[in-house]
C-alpha cells in the first residue's frame, strides 16, 4: 500500500511541475512578477530530438520557425561557447505596468499585425519576448515564445557591447579612434586596413570587402586572417555592413585592454549593469570570441539592463559605464553614413548603432532581436523573436520607433 501512495505521489509531482517555468541555478528569489506569460510551455521532448538529429545529419540551424527558435534559446547546447559570470549584486527592476502601452495601437500599415494591441501584436507575430523601460521602472514585459529565465542570442547586437568596450577604453586613454588601425596592428600594414581610422570602422564605413567566408575565422591567428581582406571603397564615406569591422575591434580591445573579450565584458559591462544571469558568448574552434556573428545570448531583461546604462536613469548608478562623452559620441554622426529609411527617419551608422536625427539609436539582428534607446526619453525597449518559415520577422523596429515618438514616454 505504501509503495502504491508513493507512486501516485510521484506522478501528482510530475504532472504538478509539467508547465512549470525553466528553472535555472542562477534564478533569484524575488516577488511574483508581472509580466504576460501567455501559457508558454516550452519545446516538447519530441522536438528537442528532431533538432538534434537534423543537426547530427548535417543539417544548418538556419531554418527558421521553431527549429530556428531552438537555436536561438538553446545555444549552449549546439556551439562552441565561454561563459560571462553573471553581477555579484544584482539589480532588481521595478515593475509598474502599464494599460496605455500594453494596449498601444500598432501602425496600421505593418506587413503583419498592424492596428493590434502591443499585448496582441506580441501574441500573433513573431515574438519571442518583449520588454518596455521607462524611468527604470518596467511598464510592459511579455514572453510569448520563451521563459523570462533563457538565454536567449542576440547575434549582432553584440556589436554594440565591442562598441562599448571601445568606448571604455577610449575614456582612459588607452585608445585613439582617430588613429588608423595599422597604429594598433602591425600586420596591418601593406594591407586594406591601412591607414583606416579606428572611428571608420566604429561607424561601419571601414570601406573593406564583407567576404563571403570570414577568412579570419578559419586562421589560427584571425588578425593575418583579417589582413587578406581587401578595401573597396575610401573608409568613412558609405555605410557598409561588415561583420569583419566588429572582428577587427574585438581584437582591439583585447590587445589594448590585456584581456579576453570575455573577460573584459564581464569586468567592465556585465557585473557593472546588475545582471540577474550569466551570459554566454560564442568562440571559434581557434578560440576566438565570435562578437561579429553568433554573439552573446541574454536573457531579455539583462540586456535592457545593457540598454539602460545609456539612459539617465541608468547612468545614476554607481557603476555607471556610458561616459557622457561616449554618448556624444554616438549621436554625432557622419551624416555620409546614411543607414537606411525607418518609416520617415533616416538612420545613420553610428559607435556599431543605428541612430536617429532625434538622438534614438537602434540594433537589430537577424531574425527579430533588437535593442531600442531613447536617451532623451528615459526608455529602452529589448525584444527577441524569431522569423516564420517564409522568413517574415516581428517589426518590432519599427513599433519602438512609434512608441517612442507617441508621447507616452515624453518626460515632464
């Protein structure tokens, strides 16, 4: 009879803890919260297996839907990686929601889901996770496709953590942006890079090719790598996407600061902001830290802390890490650098970030991830997702820009 009630207690356990959030050894105890959870229950054993065994075969991660959202929430199971230890003091947000964002309108002209609710748009678009700070406090966090407890990648948004690095450093007086990189690497010298300011390639105008295969990942020493590439254009006149200018400043940093990359964002950035969790951070088989690409992956509210430090409410801290020059910095663009158009903003490349003639500045990466400032406005706005299997992603860009420009986050 004993050995039946202990059965039957055994299953009433499992069944209890099924749906139960993703526990992580990192998890705080701290009040219940109040974000929208959306009844999100996470991958099934069944589809855990059939990604691994796509990937086994030979199969690439990229392809997207939910096979890619596995890969985006499970990095650390499928790619080389280091580990960036999480704060000894941990900064707890305040949350305060709030019913005017949460049921924010969306533009009507999206490709998707335009005239929604923010709440709704979350739910039926491709969104993995959403949260709005204003004034430090959160006013709207949702996680629709993900637990708040993920480490969730964020690709290329990591260049704006080089960026910030960089940043550091140059307030020290360590680096000089406005020498040429050849200054810093002597194998440079003879090469494309030479004579390319440091600021050039801050601001994504390096003018070298983008190379199909990242060469200086396939090296074992990636900055001989990186010298074969070649300069196709004059540096600082057009904006070009290059993974290789990210590659170029980890290595920088490194050098300047006697550091791993690794080691450096966790000193410097990551202790410094609160994080609540440890963050990963991709690296080669040649170990270098892949910041260019794969990235750091977070979970959504330790990198809105990251976004926050560029904020008033942020920079009140005692760790503070944006300098007022670096901010500045990042809102005194080359108007030769001209991104993109965003609805009727044009956007500038500008530190690693998109920024707007307002003083907003934006990072989005491959299918949905993003992080949004408002310096002026006291906001950040961080959000991942996940594009669809006919590649249609969340256009969450462009609802942060809406947001910001509504007048629910003007200051008094």
């Amino acid at each position: 009879m004993k050995n039946i009630i202990l059965v039957l207690l055994t299953i009433f356990l499992l069944l209890a803890c099924k749906n139960e959030p993703k526990k992580d050894a990192n998890i705080l105890n701290t009040t219940s919260p109040k974000y929208e959870t959306y009844n999100y229950s996470g991958f099934t054993k069944e589809e855990m297996y059939a990604f691994h065994k796509h990937m086994y075969e030979g199969g690439n991660w990229t392809v997207y839907g939910d096979t890619e959202r596995y890969f985006y929430l499970n990095f650390s199971e499928i790619k080389n990686h280091s580990r960036i230890l999480k704060s000894d003091i941990p900064r707890i947000l305040e949350e305060m929601p709030r019913d005017d964002v949460k049921h924010f309108i969306t533009p009507a002209d999206l490709k998707k889901g335009g005239g929604l609710s923010l709440n709704d748009y979350v739910q039926q678009v491709e969104v993995n996770g959403l949260i709005i700070i204003h004034k430090g406090k959160i006013v709207f966090e949702g996680y629709p496709r993900m637990f708040p407890t993920d480490l969730h990648i964020n690709m290329i948004i990591t260049q704006v953590f080089v960026s910030t690095s960089i940043a550091i450093l140059e307030n020290r007086g360590l680096i000089d942006t406005s020498k040429p990189i050849d200054h810093y690497f002597d194998d440079f010298r003879g090469s494309g890079w030479e004579g390319v300011p440091v600021i050039d390639i801050l601001n994504m105008s390096s003018g070298i090719e983008w190379p199909l295969v990242d060469t200086y990942e396939l090296n074992i020493d990636p900055i001989k790598g990186l010298a074969t590439l070649k300069s196709v254009k004059s540096s600082g006149t057009e904006h070009q996407f290059s993974n290789a200018d990210a590659a170029v400043l980890t290595l920088l940093v490194e050098k300047i600061s006697g550091l791993t990359f690794r080691d450096f964002v966790e000193q410097e950035i990551w202790k410094k902001i609160g994080s609540e969790y440890s963050a990963l951070l991709g690296i080669n088989t040649n170990g270098t830290s892949v910041s260019h690409a794969d990235g750091m992956s977070t979970t959504l509210r330790d990198l809105a802390k990251f976004g926050l430090a560029f904020t008033p409410s942020g920079k009140k801290s005692d760790n503070s890490i944006i300098s007022d020059a670096h901010l500045f910095k990042i809102q005194d663009v080359n108007k030769n650098l001209k991104r993109s158009r965003d609805v009727e903003d044009m956007k500038y490349s500008s530190y690693q970030w998109d920024v707007y003639d307002d003083g907003d500045f934006y990072k989005g990466a491959h299918g949905g991830q993003g992080l949004y400032i408002s310096p002026s406005k006291d906001l950040v706005i961080a959000f991942f997702g996940t594009a669809n299997i006919d590649r249609q992603r969340n256009q969450l860009d462009v609802i942060s820009r809406q947001l910001s420009k509504s007048g629910l986050f003007d200051l008094e």
